[in-house]
C-alpha cells in the first residue's frame, strides 16, 4: 500500500517555510534521477529553492558512483537546487547541514534513535534510512549552484529490499511498524533544512558542526576511511570548520579527509 503520490499540493497543504518548497515543486512519476534533472534545470537558471521530487528512479545515484536504490512511491527521493553564497571549500558543510535536518526528521517526527555517520549516513538500529548526495558546480572561487539529493526509505517493507542490501538497510516502517505519509515527512525536512541553511549562510560552521557532532557516531573511534585513490585508519579526533574529517593516523599525523566511505573499526 501506498501513501498519497508526493505532488506539490500534498507537500505545500500546511508548510511553514518561507523559501524552500515555496518556489516550483516539480513531480515526477519517473525519472532517471532528480539530482540529475536539477542540475539541468540549475543550468537553465531556476533559482535557489526549486525541489524535484520523484516517485521512481530508473537510475538513482549514490556517493562514489553507487546506485540508490528506492522502489516506486515508498520512499523519498528529492532534489533542491540551493546558490549560497560560500566559498567552494566550504561545501562539506552543506552535506553535513542536511544530514542534521534530516536526521532531526525522523527524531522529531517518530522519535527514532538515529546517528549520523560521515559524512551523509543517516542510520537507524545501525542500519541505512537515509543518504544524501551533495553535487556542486563552481567557478573559480564561487559556487555557482549546489544540488542536495535526499534519498530516504519511507514505508519500503523487509521482503522488497534487494537480497544485497538487506543487512545494511532499513526503512521507517522496518523500524516502526507503520506506514508513514511521505509528504508530513517533506514538510518537517524542509523546515528543518531552511533553518539550519540560513543557520549556516549567517555563521558558517559554527552551529552546524556542534549538531552534527551531537547526532555522529564516529568521533572518538577507530575507523577506516575508503577514499578514491587512497584508504586511511585511525581515531577520529574532530570534524573541522568546513566540514572535513580529521583522522589521527596510525603514525600520529592528522590527516584531512574530504570525502570517502567510513568503517567503524572494532
Ligand atoms: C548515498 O547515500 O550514497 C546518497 C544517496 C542519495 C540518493 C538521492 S535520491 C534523490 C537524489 N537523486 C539521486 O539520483 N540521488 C539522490
């Protein structure tokens, strides 16, 4: 069964935002992947604020070339075209902003136990609900657009996630036991997310890091970081200003780590 297809008046009855779901929402049945079309439409000048959203991806993308995998209408996938005014480097802390209000979601909502893990996980029970890919195109020291792609598992039941994520992914009716309407979820996500935006365009990392550090699971551990040409061990002593991970290596140097998949090691 089904909640309501995620159409823009489904998600503008009763928000209380000022920007975000306030400019065009666009809906698709399907699509190949929101993050994808944003940024077409990013490039055809549509401003900051614009949300696309999808019942069905036919090739949903995850971080470090994954697939996501969602099937039609039980989750959440969505796009917001954002053209903030920070310095390229100071991207990470779009992703580690949305993954705090994301996160908040679903423990103001459904009071889920929920952990970030770095930089984009959102975990429940240990288990993958949420992800978000963070996109960004730049000209010399200016952003020109970032895409943030929220993709979250919604009413999704145990038997339909494919047999390879099974171990590592859940839903928030795995964990609850209740179909969820989709669009109560947007609504909080978006509310949350244009605070902590405005948070982060007026003091930059200082609130958001404090926040996230709340809702990770990492610092203080031991953890193996798989980066693109390069893999990292050792104990995660902070998250710096803009949103890089700093990782004490084995031999006492700090590295900082931009982007790579995370391990907790024993
Ligand atoms: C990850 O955890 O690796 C990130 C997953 C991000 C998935 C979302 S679904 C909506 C948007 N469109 C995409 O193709 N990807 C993101």
């Amino acid at each position: 069964m089904n909640t309501p297809l995620l159409t823009s008046s489904e998600i503008r009855n009763g928000l209380d935002t000022s920007i975000f779901g306030k400019r065009d929402i666009i809906h698709y049945r399907e699509t190949d992947s929101t993050n994808t079309r944003a940024r077409d439409l990013a490039e055809r000048d549509y401003p900051e604020g614009t949300l696309l959203i999808a019942e069905n991806q036919t090739a949903g993308r995850g971080r470090m070339g994954r697939r996501w995998h969602s099937p039609a209408g039980m989750g959440i996938c969505m796009s917001i075209i954002l053209r903030p005014r920070l310095s390229p480097g100071d991207a990470p802390l779009i992703t580690l902003m949305t993954a705090v209000a994301a996160a908040e979601t679903l423990i103001s909502l459904l009071q889920l136990k929920v952990r970030i893990k770095w930089p984009n996980d959102i975990l429940v029970s240990g288990k993958k609900i949420a992800g978000i890919l963070t996109e960004m195109s730049a000209a010399k020291n200016d952003i020109r657009y970032v895409i943030v792609g929220l993709g979250m598992n919604v009413n999704t039941p145990f038997e339909i996630l494919p047999d390879d994520i099974r171990d590592i992914a859940t839903s928030v009716y795995i964990e609850t036991g209740k179909r969820f309407k989709r669009a109560e979820i947007v609504r909080t996500f978006l509310k949350l997310f244009e605070h902590y935006y405005q948070l982060l365009l007026e003091s930059g990392s200082e609130q958001i890091v404090p926040r996230w550090k709340e809702h990770s699971e990492i610092i203080g551990k031991r953890i193996r970081v798989d980066a693109v040409s390069n893999t990292f061990v050792g104990r995660v002593i902070d998250v710096g200003r803009s949103g890089v991970l700093l990782l004490e290596d084995e031999r006492g140097n700090v590295q900082s780590i931009i982007s790579g998949d995370v391990s907790i090691l024993a």
